[in-house]
C-alpha cells in the first residue's frame, strides 16, 4: 500500500461501521489461567438430611456427589496488516486498529459464550442443547410480564432452595421493545415511559443483544 496521508483536522475523525455492542460478556464471571487444559469439579448430586436430632443419637447423613471433569483451552484471535509507515504517518492509526480487533475478539467471544457448539475448538455455548436442567416454558397467550414471572417462579421451583435465582435474561431487542411497551388498561406505559429503560424485569436485568432468538429468551445465573 502506498503512503497514507491526512489531510486538514480530519485526521481527528473517525467514522466506524456499527458493529454489535458486547453485553452478556458483562454478566458472565470471566477468570484467567496459566494452562492448556482447566480442571474442575462439577456437583452430580445435592441431598441434605439436616434434621432435629435427640442428644445422644447420630446426626443424619447427608450426600453430595462430585466428579472431576476438565476443558481444553482454546484459541482465538485475529490480526490486521499495517505497514510500519502507515502507522507512523497517521499516529491515531495503530490505536484505531488495536480496539477495533479487541472488541472484534470479545463479540466472538460472547459469540461463542452465548450459542457454541462444542464443535472443533468452538466452545459449549449456554443455548447449546448438550446442556443438562435446563427449564423451558411455553409462553401462551399471557403477557410477557407475566411470562418472566412464571420463568423465573419454574427455575426457583426446580431450583428448590433458591440458591441459583437467575441475575440477569438475554433478549432480543425486538422482544425487549415489545416488552417496555407493555401499557396498562388505562395505555399507561407500565414502566412509566419516555424517561429511561428499564434496568431491571422483576429484578432480573435485562441483557439486549442481537445474540438472542427473536421470540425468545434466555434466564440464568451467569455468574455460575
């Protein structure tokens, strides 16, 4: 290529292509390690049988099971080809084309967090239908208020004790619309309108993303 030139104060000016602004990757835990393969132990069975008990009588025995289990590290980037002089000649360059291939790795990344496949070096993504307990609930007729509710009430149940409440749903824009433009009999909007979106659906926050299939949505706690 030949030599990049700039002219006047546009050199100041950037004017990107829009790209998928990354948001699950926010609720997600997200740790580091120094190897090639991560082990870890996953928990198979929880019973407890804590019970009131006479004095000089054995407690009762409780059983959790475990198993050890491991995951391959994988691999993911990418790079741009950029001359020495182009970068010298326009200085903003090189910061231009480092965070445009950083957010370029992490929409990959919530990419593959959301719907991998397990495939080759692909990850087990969250809607990948290998996974185990997971709660699915038709929709019907009600509103969509009420269906979260009803979401969130079937993962509790399952749940028993509550211990894994979901912090946060994947949805569609198209979705979400529908959603905070719920009115009331009178045509009030329910979440007040024209002031700010929502933060929260009863209490879950809302993760808005072109990831999500339009129609449904996707509960859990993502800090497991």
């Amino acid at each position: 290529a030949g030599k990049l030139t700039v002219k006047g104060t546009s050199k100041d000016i950037v004017v990107p292509i829009a790209q998928r602004t990354v948001r699950l990757l926010d609720v997600i835990t997200v740790g580091t390690t120094d190897s090639d393969t991560v082990e870890f132990v996953r928990e198979t069975t929880h019973t407890d049988a804590a019970a009131e008990t006479a004095y000089g009588t054995g407690l009762s025995e409780s059983a959790y099971g475990y198993t050890k289990d491991s995951t391959t590290v994988k691999r993911r980037g990418h790079w741009i080809p950029a001359t020495e002089g182009a970068l010298m000649d326009a200085g903003q360059l090189e910061t231009i084309l480092r965070n445009s291939l950083q957010r370029g790795l992490a929409r990959r990344t919530e990419e593959q967090a959301y719907g991998g496949t397990g495939s080759g070096e692909q990850w087990v993504g969250l809607t990948d239908s290998s996974r185990t307990g997971v709660q699915t609930l038709a929709p019907g007729s009600d509103p969509m208020h009420d269906v979260f509710h009803k979401a969130l009430t079937k993962i509790r149940v399952a749940n028993l004790d509550g211990t894994n409440d979901p912090n946060a749903f994947v949805i569609d824009p198209r979705d979400f619309e529908e959603l905070v433009l719920e009115t009331d009999d009178d045509g009030n909007y329910i979440h007040g309108g024209g002031a700010v979106e929502p933060r929260s659906i009863w209490g879950v926050a809302p993760v808005v993303t072109t990831l999500a299939t339009q129609g449904e949505a996707l509960f859990g706690d993502f800090t497991q």
